[in-house]
C-alpha cells in the first residue's frame, strides 16, 4: 500500500466523495430531517471516515506525520510561536506526582520517564488571534482579559495544532480572544501522563501572563478528557481554577463501558472496533508472552548460538492474545531491562466473559496507556470519585456519536456528585472525603441532533455554525461571571451566510466569498433572504413541539446546577428528557468502568484481521525488536515505563534524529476548506465597512456611557472596548451601534454578555442595529409632531424613544436608515431656540448646530436615578434641551 500522502489520501477518498454525492440525490427520503441532508455535512462525514479507514492501513508514525505537517493561515490570523518554560514542566511534574501518589506512580512506571523529552525539546505553543483583535490589544497597552487555552484531539495519539488551527482561529474571531495551543506530545510514544503534564504546564504557563479569571480551557474528543483529568488536578492541588471549561465530545471513559459503544452508529465517523494498525515500532506493543519469546531469541542471538531467524519462524512463535498471560520479568543476560520488561499486576488485567468464558486480555487495546490503567481516574474522569468543586462547563454532545452516553452521565455527574459517585466499595477515605468537600458544578449540557463525533470539525456546516456561536456565548459568560464584568462578543449574523450546495432539503453547504460584482452579490441576497425564510418557517415549526430558543442564546437560569437542551440541526433548543429516560444515567455505578463483552468481541474480531493481514510486517518489526534488545536500551534506574514508550526503548548509540515538519497539501485544503465560512465572513465586513467609507458624510454619536463626547461611528465598530462597566447601559442606544452599508445592513453587531449576580440567569443586552430602527419611523415621526419637534433636513425625522432623541433621522423616503452629520463643534446654549429646518431646494445657509441631551443626560430628568429605576411618565409638553 502506497505511504500516507495527500495523492494517495487524495486517491482513496475520491471514490467515497463521488459515491456519497450521487447516494445522497438517490436517498433523498431517509437522510429527511438529518444533518446528512446537507450535502457538505454528507460529504464532510464520510470523507473523515473513509480517511481514518485508510489511515488503519498504514503505520501510526505515517499517520501522526501526515497530520502533523505545516499548514499556512490566513492572511487574517495572527500566529506568534511561544514556548512553555522547563520550570513550568517541573511545576507541573510535581503536581501530578503529588496527584498520583505512591501507588499512582508504581502504576504508571515510575516518576521519571514521563518527564524526559525527545532531543530535550521544549514545550512548544502557538497564540492564535484575529489580526484586528491583535490590534485592538497592542493598543491597550498588550493586555487581553480573554484567553482560550485549547487541547486538540486525536484519541490521544495524532492530530496536532496545525491541523485543528482552523477551529481554533473560529474559536477566536467569535469570542474576540487570544486562543493558546500546546503540542503536547502524542501517545503511543509518549503514554499518559505525558500529555496531561503538558496540558498542566500549559495552564501554569498562562498564570504568569493571565489572571484565572481572564482563561477558559477547551478541548474537543481526547483533548476534552484531558481537560477534565486536568481540573481535576488543579482542584485537588489547590491551583486558581479558570473562569470555565468547554468540552466538545470530550472522551472520558476509556474502558468503554456505556451502552453507545455498542451500538450501530451509522451516523459517526469513529471506528466502533476501535483503534488498530498496520505494525510498526511503535504499535502495537508486543504483549508480556511474545516479549518473553523475543528476550529468548534475542539472548541466543547475543551469545552466537542462535541460527538464522527467519520472518516465517518469527510468525509462528507469536502468542494467542487471549490466553493466560504469564507474569515474567523479562531481562536480557547482562541485567538490562528490555523494552518488554514492565511487570504487571495480573489482578489489574482487563477481564471479561465471553461466551461463558473469562477472557483475560493481554494485548494492549488504547494506544493512550496500558490496559491495567484504562480505569484511573486521570485516564478516564468519568471515574472520579466526584466531579463537583470545578468552573462551570459547557459539554457538547453529538446524538449520534458511539461516545455519547459517557458524555451525558459526564455532564448529569458533575452537577449532581452523589447521585453519580461511584459504589462504596471503589470508595477510598480521599475519594469521600472529597465527595463530601467539593460542591455541584454548573454545566450546561447540550445535545444535538444526530450529529457525529466533534462535529465542528465540519465546520463549513450550518450545525457547526451554531455549536461555534454556543461556545462564544458560553465562553463570555464565564469570562463576564469571573470578572464580573459586561463581555462583548460579535453577533455577525447578518455578514455570516451559508449559501445553498444543492442538498436534498435545499438547504446549506459550504461557504462562498463575494467577488464585488453586483450580480453575484444580488444573488446572494436573494439567498440569504430566502434562508432566513426558512429559517422562520423551521422554527415557527419547531416552536409548535416545544422550542425554547436557539443555540448561542443568553444562558437561561441554571436549574439543579444544569441547563440541559436538546438541539436540532437547525441550531433550535427543546428541553433535554429527563435523565432517568436516557441510556446513560441508566447505568448503574458498579457498571460504570467496566468494560463490556460486545466491544471486546469487536476489538479482537479486527485484531485478528489486522494480525492476519500484516502477519509478515509484524514479523520484520519483531526482527527490529530483537536487534534492538541485544543492542541494549537506555533505561530510568528503578523504573519500568511502558512498553509503547520511547523512554524505555531507545537504543543505545543509535542518534535521535530531528525530522523537520514539510508543507502538507492535502491539510493545507482541508483547513481551507474549514476556513470558507470565516474567510467569508471577514471578507463581506470589509468590503461593506469598504462601502460605507465610500459614503461622504462623516458620522458621529455621543456615547452615553463614558461621556468622552462625541466620537465617530468607525472608532466605536473598530474600537470596542474588551470589557464594559458591569451596570448595564439604560440608553435605548448604544455607543458603538453598528453603522449600515449602502443596502441597510449593518456592519456589525454586539452582544453584551453580563451576570450581575454570578448566577445562571444572564441578561443580554442587544445591541441595536441601525435596520431595527426602521420599526420607529411611524412611530417616530407622531412623537416628533406630538412634540413639536421640527424635522431635520427636508426629507428626514428624528427618531425618539421613551421621549429621548436620537442623534439622527430617519429618511422616510428610502428603504434604509440614513444618518444626519453632526459637526463636532461645541453645543449652542440651552436657551437657544430650534433652527427651523431649511428647505433642500434653496440658497438659503444652512442654521447652527442642534444639540441634543444624551440618554445618560436625560435619565435622570425623567426619572432613572443610580439605580436604574423607571422613569417617569413624559409629557407631551415636555421641552427638549437644546
């Protein structure tokens, strides 16, 4: 089989790519009402499956190389190379030995080799930012209050920070944050801990730059476990904990042991027999019985008495994987360890019964850590002896995906910890102990509609569009609730579009970029005007069976620590049914942890086809192996670390070599590809920000809020302050209203995220866009003559709201709001009367500048005091200051 390359990734998923398009025109029926009814979403999903069934064919090196090539970004993202410093990792080391504990260490080998790094290479990260956010930052002095530290996935062992960067750059732009990025190092070279110290050096890494207050940790797949196992570290070692955690399809349980692993997935793209690849050196491990027989053949080749070793004689020494396992310390005849030499605890074996009888497993079946591990607390947090005590946590949960039932008791767990503890007889003192310390945690679980595993990842898609606008409001929510302060965040609605891909339903696809022609542009709008139809019409549906909102909504009010939505793929929210009717919070305790015999069945079932299929390579590796163990290892005095580890298998005088990471094509397309929506996004805010500085007129508002006076419309868009004074804005307008372009649209919008209270209720403050106005005219232009106001200009009416006037008119003859030029000059005295207006046909010069008395101004003349009371009734007689 040809190596892992873009031509041969791009030869084998060609045919899945042509077979998906023409299956989804001819299965228009069933993929009704699914995300697969989107075209991008059908192609999208089975592109990643077919490429992870091909990437099962090729070694694990092949496959960590291919996605971990360089990858450009966008001329529009800002990425800075930063480095975790070796104090840091140490600090970290010895957080999680404390963590550990004495049996914890013996467990996992020892309390060094999870330290040691190839070449001593440190700990590398990227920031990742917005160039315009990057801006806004260095001018306030460098300083940020929104930082995201991500994990990426990968179940534990591919994947890197070049591959996932197009998420994360979304991730970004749509919470207005700085994003940090380690490249933790990857099993199955680097077996837990040595992710999990990675991540933790990470976090204190960002304690020297941040307050706790200002980061909120995210992880998708693996990188969410690891997240998890990570609060859990920071909370029992005492470390400042972040304003909060998202977790999107975070992998917690290890020893899949809830039903959805064992169920038909069709509509997710993880393997259901899990892991498995073509041999190599570094996967699979030989299990304790074939390292034994290779100590032999290697000790006969060190004293000259063994005869030629051939691959066929090699095949036929190789062990049953499942039978009894001998516990043998194997070490070759001049006492140094062997690759193989970990001892294990044969009650820690990973047994089940199959068929009637007990099956004891041998070979390794998660490349993260050795199968006596699969149930520690840090490996699997679903096995925590509780989950309270943490910041508040968004869990995103795919309906579809073969995780989702861990995910679900994750979320129902962490918000209520006695409920969810585990038996009494997995109970030690620490473990109730910290039961009865650590409260609920809030978390908002949500779970939608038939979506695969980690489902941003397609995030050309309308479902991911709406999973990333959830994590931006979840992520200001936390940010504003630590800091108590209002956290803005961009509502791009109306420049974020999704046009038609010819789907069944006639529904989304990939994102386009407008090219400026007019007609291109007209047929977007039409696009556009009929999607939001849709839309409607989707959600007026939807609201008839019991709707409550849309994903990215204002938090509602926690209940029993949760808020628990179900959510369609049309981003619309339902009540979440009740736990005691989903499959799983059904499992009982004593269940949770334990590994189930179906999924055991697969994963042999496939082990013996890979075994059979790549019987020969596997017997070259085991040639490799037995040149290497005469060679010798370098080994940790006193410790054994696992058998996948490159700490305990390095040969001796054989040099390390630094292999420098070359451009990949086909991710370079991929994260194109995943970068259209954004790509669109910005280039439709720039070409009507284009559009509007085309406009003559120079536009100004005075801003109620920090009376710095008047200021134009472009430094409020551009230069919105990162935080804003807790008390909400009482002004029916806001100081940076988005400006609209030549057709009415605004540039931008705003949502202001505040929590007064610290509790779930978190209140919204919209900012008003300039077309929500057009809903005043009528009733503007009564008030303005009920008044006695004058209009200002021939054609145009002051708007007015609760009897205040707003810094422009409304241009009654066209179809959009136009804004009425308010020269900066000093405002005339009060007394002075209102200019009657001039007439557009004559010479007649132009009055003197009007005044007007700002929100902030008139609030307490009509009754708002500090308190924001209501104001009192106006009178129609009641005079404008002038």
């Amino acid at each position: 089989m040809p190596k892992l390359n873009t031509t041969s990734v791009s030869l084998a998923v060609t045919p899945t790519v042509v077979s998906t398009l023409f299956s989804h025109y001819l299965n228009r029926g069933p993929l009704k009402e699914r995300p697969t009814a989107h075209l991008s979403y059908d192609e999208g999903l089975h592109l990643v499956k077919c490429f992870l069934e091909y990437a099962s064919h090729h070694t694990v090196e092949e496959l960590q190389a291919f996605t971990a090539q360089w990858v450009p970004h966008p001329q529009w993202i800002k990425v800075e190379d930063a480095i975790v410093s070796e104090a840091h990792l140490k600090e970290a080391a010895r957080l999680l030995q404390e963590q550990l504990g004495e049996d914890g260490i013996r467990r996992v080998g020892g309390r060094e080799w999870w330290q040691w790094r190839k070449d001593d290479a440190p700990l590398e990260a990227e920031w990742i930012e917005m160039k315009s956010d990057a801006a806004e930052r260095k001018a306030n002095g460098g300083k940020t209050s929104r930082v995201m530290l991500y994990i990426h996935g990968g179940g534990y062992f591919f994947g890197s920070v070049d591959e996932h960067r197009y998420q994360m750059q979304r991730h970004a732009r749509k919470l207005k944050a700085r994003v940090f990025a380690p490249r933790y190092r990857l099993a199955p070279q680097f077996p837990f801990p040595c992710g999990l110290l990675d991540t933790v050096a990470a976090y204190l890494h960002l304690l020297t730059v941040q307050d706790p207050k200002e980061i909120v940790l995210a992880g998708d797949s693996a990188g969410g476990g690891m997240v998890m196992a990570a609060l859990c570290v920071l909370r029992d070692q005492g470390i400042p904990l972040p304003a909060g955690a998202i977790l999107i399809s975070p992998w917690v349980d290890l020893t899949h042991s809830f039903p959805s692993v064992g169920n038909p997935a069709p509509m997710d793209y993880i393997p259901q027999y899990g892991f498995h690849h073509k041999p190599s050196r570094s996967w699979p491990p030989p299990n304790e019985d074939d390292a034994a027989m290779l100590a032999t053949e290697a000790d006969k080749k060190r004293r000259g008495k063994a005869g030629k070793l051939t691959t066929g004689d090699l095949q036929n020494k190789q062990q049953d994987p499942v039978a009894t396992s001998s516990n043998e310390r194997v070490t070759a005849q001049d006492g140094k360890t062997t690759s193989a030499g970990t001892v294990h605890d044969p009650q820690r074996f990973l047994s089940v019964d199959i068929d009637g009888k007990t099956v004891r497993l041998k070979d390794q079946i998660q490349l993260y850590t050795t199968n006596e591990l699969l149930d520690h607390p840090l490996v699997s947090p679903i096995l925590q002896p509780t989950l309270g005590g943490l910041p508040p946590l968004l869990i995103m949960v795919g309906g579809a995906e073969i995780l989702r039932d861990e995910q679900i008791y994750l979320a129902h767990k962490c918000a209520n910890p006695s409920k969810y503890a585990p038996p009494p007889e997995k109970m030690d003192e620490q473990g109730r102990a910290q039961l009865a310390k650590y409260e609920p945690t809030d978390v908002q679980l949500q779970v939608w509609d038939d979506l695969c595993h980690v489902a941003p990842t397609l995030s050309f898609t309308r479902p991911a569009k709406y999973m990333y606008r959830s994590v931006a409001q979840f992520g200001a929510w936390c940010l504003a609730r630590a800091q108590r302060v209002g956290i803005e965040i961009p509502d791009d609605d109306d420049i974020s579009f999704i046009t038609t891909s010819g789907s069944a339903t006639g529904d989304d696809g990939e994102t386009t970029q407008e090219d400026g022609q007019e007609k291109k542009r007209t047929k977007q709008d039409h696009v556009e005007k009929k999607k939001q139809e849709e839309e409607r019409i989707a959600l007026e549906q939807e609201n008839k069976s019991g709707a409550v909102g849309k994903a990215g909504d204002a938090l509602p009010p926690f209940v029993n620590h949760m808020v628990r939505q179900r959510v369609t793929r049309h981003g619309v929210t339902h009540p979440l049914p009740k736990a005691e009717e989903l499959d799983g919070c059904k499992l009982k305790p004593e269940e949770v942890g334990v590994i189930k015999a179906g999924q055991v069945k697969k994963w042999l079932t496939a082990k013996n086809l890979w075994d059979t299929k790549y019987a020969a390579t596997k017997a070259k590796v085991y040639k490799r192996i037995i040149d290497d163990m005469v060679a010798g290892y370098h080994t940790f005095p006193g410790e054994q670390p696992p058998p996948t580890a490159l700490a305990g298998r390095r040969r001796i005088g054989e040099k390390s070599q630094h292999k420098k990471r070359v451009k990949g094509l086909g991710l370079a397309v991929w994260s194109l590809w995943g970068s259209k929506h954004d790509e669109a996004t910005v280039a439709r805010g720039r070409e009507r920000k284009a559009s509007h500085a085309e406009q003559p007129m120079e536009t100004t508002a005075v801003s109620p809020n920090d009376g710095e006076g008047a200021r134009p419309f472009s430094d409020i868009a551009s230069q919105a302050p990162s935080t804003t004074p807790l008390e909400p804005p009482r002004s029916p307008f806001s100081n940076d209203i988005a400006t609209p372009d030549s057709r009415g649209r605004s540039l931008s919008r705003s949502r202001m995220v505040y929590d007064e209270n610290q509790t779930g209720e978190t209140p919204i403050d919209e900012h008003t866009p300039m077309d929500s106005l057009m809903g005043y005219r009528k009733e503007s232009e009564k008030t303005a003559q009920n008044l006695a106001v004058p209009a200002v200009g021939a054609t145009g009416k002051r708007p007015f709201i609760d009897g205040i006037a707003l810094p422009f008119s409304i241009n009654k003859e066209a179809e959009t709001a136009s804004m009425v030029t308010l020269d900066s000059a000093m405002s005339p005295p009060a007394s002075r009367p209102i200019s009657p207006p001039v007439d557009a046909q004559s010479d007649v010069q132009r009055p003197g500048i009007e005044s007007f008395v700002t929100a902030q101004e008139e609030l307490p003349r009509m009754g708002h005091g500090q308190n924001g009371s209501a104001p009192a009734q106006v009178s129609a007689e009641m005079p404008i200051a002038t």
